[in-house]
C-alpha cells in the first residue's frame, strides 16, 4: 500500500468530459456502485458514461431552471458515498455551482440529502431528499414541510443539457493515480469526509480516463462481541476478491485524515 499525497493538479470541464466519454466509450461503465453494508448478498449498480450523463443533464436542468441557481450558487450536499454523489456532484459542476460538502441551510443557497441527512438538520427549509433506493426511486413516506423529493423534480427534466458556459474545475490527482484504469475505490466512513472523496466518483474517472468502483467498508477493528458485530452489520470486505470480481486493475483506500489516499497496485 502507497501512501500517494501532492501529485499533478489538471483543470477539468466536467460536462465536455462527460461529453467526450459518452462519444468514445457510452455504454462501458464508468461507475459502479457496491452496497456490501447489509451482510447479505452485494447490491450492485452500475452505471455507463450514457446513463450518467443522462442523469447529470436532468440535474443539472432541474438546479439551473427550477431553483435559480448557477456559478455564484453554492449546494450543500448531504449524500453518503454512494452512486447518487456521482451523479449530483456532476450536475453542480455542470452549472458552474459549488459543492459545499454537508452545508447547513443558511450557508448554501440549496440542501441536497437523504431522508436521514436533512431530518439532522437543525433548520431544514427548503431541501431536495434524495433516495438511496438501487434504481433511484422517489423516497418512501411523508416527507418534512418544506422537503421536495429529488426523483419527482429531477425525472420531468429533459435529457439534453446546454451548458451556458464551460467552466473548468481544479482536479488533483494523486502522483501514483492508476490512470486509463478501472480502480475499486473503498471508502471508510472518516473517509466519506475528505475532500478527495467528492472528486472520486466522477471527476476523477473522467480526469484519469478510467472507470471507478466504490464500496463502503469498515477497515478498523471493531470492539463489540459476535452478536453485537452481526447487530450493526459490519463484517470484514475482501477487497481483493472484490476487485477480480469486478475486474479492478488497482485499488484505493479513502480513509481518516491521518492515512489520507493509499494506491495499491495490481
């Protein structure tokens, strides 16, 4: 395992890399999402350069033409790693507006988050709840004054997106980066938190020309008993078997601040 900190910094237009993707390569996937967090069999989504643009054009078209917002806006983002970070991290850099991972409201200017999330919130207002559902339907239940589901906004919204500017964000990839590769990207819950987890599901494939497979793991003993492990659900993931299940040629560790971004080869 490397520890991979400082490398090159490159400017991306996210939208014209979408774009260039889905001409070259559209049907191959691009992300791949693996639910391993319930102890039963693995929940898999994966997603091509086709459908995530598609997907990033509906939400990018939603924010800009039903909430006003645009290059001076910024987007509080309450999302876990998760599939649904790819695709609405996509949709902001489309218009030019900035991620504000977890802003409160009152900081941004919109609130995006599952259910869970935005019922955290101290003051809740006006926020978009998105669903964790494997096929991305709307969310179950009543939801909380002022609350507006995601799938019901972003569905009506046409496929087709026209940026009204391209505008490039500052990527930094990590000096050992496996570029041209599909990586199996593992993200511990501290890991969720750094700033490097909100370019991994889609800037950086889309940087590096590659595609990205996240997993949610627990890599840190955990101290409760038998039963009590198998309550919460946290079981030990073999990465490795994971990655050649998925064909992964490198795997990535997002983890606490303290350990940073780890690369380790095939």
């Amino acid at each position: 395992m490397l520890a991979a900190h400082g490398g090159r910094s490159m400017p991306l237009q996210p939208w014209s890399a979408l774009s260039a993707r889905r001409a070259r390569r559209g049907p191959d996937p691009l992300v791949t999402y693996l639910d391993v967090r319930t102890g039963g069999p693995v929940q898999r989504t994966e997603l091509s350069a086709i459908s995530v643009q598609n997907a990033v054009a509906k939400i990018a078209n939603a924010l800009r033409d039903e909430f006003d917002l645009g290059p001076t806006s910024a987007v509080g983002v309450h999302l876990p790693w998760h599939w649904q970070r790819s695709l609405w991290w996509g949709g902001c850099a489309a218009i030019g507006a900035r991620v504000v991972p977890f802003g409160r409201p009152g900081e941004v200017d919109l609130v995006v988050g599952t259910l869970a999330a935005v019922l955290d919130l101290p003051d809740q207002r006006e926020a978009l709840v998105v669903s964790e559902h494997p096929l991305g339907l709307p969310t179950d239940g009543p939801l909380p004054d002022g609350c507006i589901d995601a799938a019901s906004i972003v569905r009506a919204q046409p496929d087709l997106f026209l940026p009204d500017a391209s505008m490039p964000v500052d990527i930094d990839l990590a000096a050992d980066f496996p570029t041209g590769q599909r990586t199996l990207v593992a993200c511990t819950s501290a890991g969720a938190q750094l700033p490097e987890s909100w370019m991994w599901p889609l800037a950086i494939p889309l940087a590096a020309d590659g595609s990205v497979v996240m997993v949610s793991v627990e890599l840190e003993p955990v101290d409760l008993e038998p039963v009590e492990l198998a309550a919460v659900d946290l079981e030990p993931v073999d990465l490795d078997r994971l990655a050649a299940a998925e064909r992964a040629e490198a795997i990535v560790i997002l983890d606490a601040p303290a350990d940073g971004l780890a690369v380790d080869g095939p």
